[in-house]
C-alpha cells in the first residue's frame, strides 16, 4: 500500500473499531466513541473526513439494516438503504464543517456537535460522542456537558493526545467506581418478552395476562409499575375500562404505552391507569423517522403515520413526582432528555418495544445510552422493554 493512503486507511479502520466498541450495548465502552473527534481532527483531507465520518456511524448503526428486515418481515435491501440514507446527513454535516485550519477546528467541531444533537439534523443524530459524558462525569449534570463539551472540542486540536490522556485516566476512574442508577423508590419497571405480539394482540386474554404481571409485581411496597412501549395496544375505551375496573380498591396505577388513533394518524403515548381513571400523560416527541414518522404524508395530503411532537410534554406529573419520560428511539438521540433535564424532572422512565432487534445491539444500546443519561443528572431510572 502506498504510504500516501496508508494514513487515511488506518484512520477510516479506527472510525469502524470506534463506532463498533462504543456503540455495543455495553454502558461502560460508551467513551470508545471518544476517538471519533481525534480521527476526523487527524483527516488531511475534506474526503477523508467523510469516509472516517461514514466509518463510525455506519459501524455504530450496524444493526439497522437486520431490524428494518424484521419489522417490514423484508430481505436486507430496504434496511440497507434506510442505513445509508440515515448516514447522510451525519456524513454530511461532519464533511462540510472539517476545515484543516487547526485554529478554526474545534469551533467547527463544536458546530457539528450541535447541529447533530438538536432537529433538524438531530433527528438522525445517533451516536453522538457527547452521551459518554455519563460515564466519565457521573452526577456532574450540566457541569459535565460543559466538561465534555471541552473535552470534544480539545480533541480536535493538536493537544489531542493530553485529553485523551485525561479522558482515560478519568473512564478507568470511573469504571472502577461505577454502579448503575438506583430504581425510584416504590417503581418498579417490567420487562417483557413477547415478541411482535405485543401491541398487535388486542385480545381481552392479552390484557388480562399483563393486568396478572402488573399485579404480581406490586408487591413489597412497589405502587407504580411500568411496562413497555406498545404493552396497551390501540386505546380505547373498551381497554380504558377494563384496566380500570381491574385495579379497584387498590393502589397500584401502571404507566404503559399505547397508540392513540384519530383520523390524521396516532400519537405513540404513554398513558397512566389506576382506580380512579386514566389520563394520557406522555406524546412521543420523536418516533422512528420513516417507519412510524412519515412527514410526507400530510405534503401530499395522505394521513396516517405518528406524529412527532419534537419539544412538548418534556417532563409528565405522575402522582408527586415530575418524571423524564423516553419511549424507543428518543433514547438515542440527544435533545429529548437535555430539554427534559431542563426542567429538573425527578427521575427518567424510558421504555421501548424492540421485538424488531433480535440478533442486534440496539436494544442494549437503547438501554446504556438512557443509562448513561440518567447517571450524568444523578436521576433514579426506571426501565421497561420488550423483546
């Protein structure tokens, strides 16, 4: 291999290990994705920043193209094309803000960071380097955004090997010390496994199944229990009664998901349920762009599709507590926890229904991406997923 190529090859290999160590599913290789910034820094060329750019988020997104081929019960092709379209935006944000002006290199960065972290560009912005701040700053909450911030921004710099010196030397620390958040107390969050079955199996037996899975773990003082995204199915008011009536004379209420159909299209919600009634206290900010969110739809005046309510109901009141609350694909981007750590909530609920990833990581990623969330702003949290 010529000596010429030889660099930009190494580099675009360490974008693919980064992509791939830091977006495993194991919380505490997060800060992996921490070479990212060095290596697109280390690029000497706008196109070499573009392929080490497409090499780290293609990695970190690998599992897209088997769990697009699941949902749609499809060969890899669409899923395929979903990857590389979703790579787009990321790629090109990455490639036309690289400067090889080193002076102006950590501003540039710095631009990218955001404008991957909040819509328009957000709303493909997964991976981003800045969700390690968890592990290595845990309960430094806004501190630690702006420690990481720095830290990002140094990286680029020709000071780059004496921050990820630092920045080592502070992720061993860490994980020497690392416990993973505590649970609130008297919630209680409850996984299920039933596969693609649930959410499409509107049976009165279904409702009555998790209605005994409720009541089986609200036992030694827990009264609030959460089950995943989709566990209600459509709501209506057939199943608003019958959730209702089964918890009478108790004191259990359950926060589950639920489709809320209209004439347009639906809401992905989250709804809370007790003796006294129900409310729907939580609209999905931002559902899955293409399968569940489809814009295009009201452009040439189809309906259907969810709707995507990009900064409303950041926190939802359940019971005492004002709570963060998450579903599925908010979970790995950025701006929907940050807006919602704005107003202080008490602890993070996130929930998903991934029957879709078996056989991939992102699942597990879902799960220590709001891990490392709810460690930086020191909040209890509360997890529900099915599989």
């Amino acid at each position: 291999m010529r000596r010429d190529h030889l660099k930009p090859t190494l580099l675009i290999i360490a974008a693919i290990l980064a992509g791939t160590i830091g977006w495993s599913g194991h919380v505490l290789l997060l800060p992996a994705a921490l070479a990212f910034p060095i290596l697109w820094g280390r690029a000497q060329t706008r196109s070499v920043a573009a392929l080490v750019s497409a090499g780290y988020f293609l990695a970190a997104s690998r599992g897209l193209p088997q769990g697009v081929a699941a949902f749609y019960a499809s060969d890899l092709l669409p899923g395929l094309a979903l990857w590389l379209c979703a790579s787009l935006s990321f790629v090109a944000v990455q490639a036309i803000l690289w400067t090889k002006h080193s002076r102006h290199r950590p501003f540039r960065y710095l631009m990218a960071a955001v404008l991957m972290a909040v819509p328009p560009f957000g709303i493909t912005g997964w991976a981003h380097p800045v969700t390690a701040a968890g592990i290595l700053f845990p309960g430094w909450g806004w501190w630690g955004m702006v420690a990481m911030t720095a830290g990002l921004m140094g990286l680029v710099t020709r000071m780059w090997p004496a921050v990820a010196i630092a920045f080592a030397g502070v992720w061993l620390w860490s994980a020497a010390l690392w416990t993973d958040p505590k649970l609130p107390e008297g919630w209680q969050g409850v996984d299920l496994q039933l596969g693609s079955s649930l959410g499409r199996d509107t049976s009165m037996q279904r409702h009555r199944d998790l209605i005994a899975t409720v009541k089986g773990h609200s036992a030694g003082g827990i009264s609030n229990v959460v089950l995943p995204e989709s566990a209600l199915g459509f709501w209506t008011p057939t199943v608003e009664r019958l959730w209702v009536k089964a918890f009478e004379g108790t004191e259990i209420s359950v926060i589950a998901g639920a489709a809320v159909v209209d004439a347009d299209g639906y809401d992905n919600a989250l709804v809370v349920l007790s003796a006294a009634g129900s409310e729907i206290r939580y609209r999905e900010r931002m559902p899955v762009p293409g399968s569940m969110w489809q814009p295009w739809r009201s452009w040439l005046g189809e309906t259907g599709g969810a709707r995507a309510h990009f900064f409303a109901n950041p926190t939802a009141a359940i019971g005492d507590h004002k709570v963060a609350l998450l579903i599925c694909y908010e979970q790995l981007i950025v701006w929907p926890v940050l807006q919602s750590m704005l107003h202080d909530p008490g602890f993070i609920v996130a929930v998903g229904n991934g029957w879709w990833t078996s056989g991939t990581s992102i699942v597990a990623i879902q799960r220590a991406s709001a891990t490392a969330w709810a460690k930086l702003f020191a909040k209890p949290l509360v997890l529900a997923f099915n599989t």
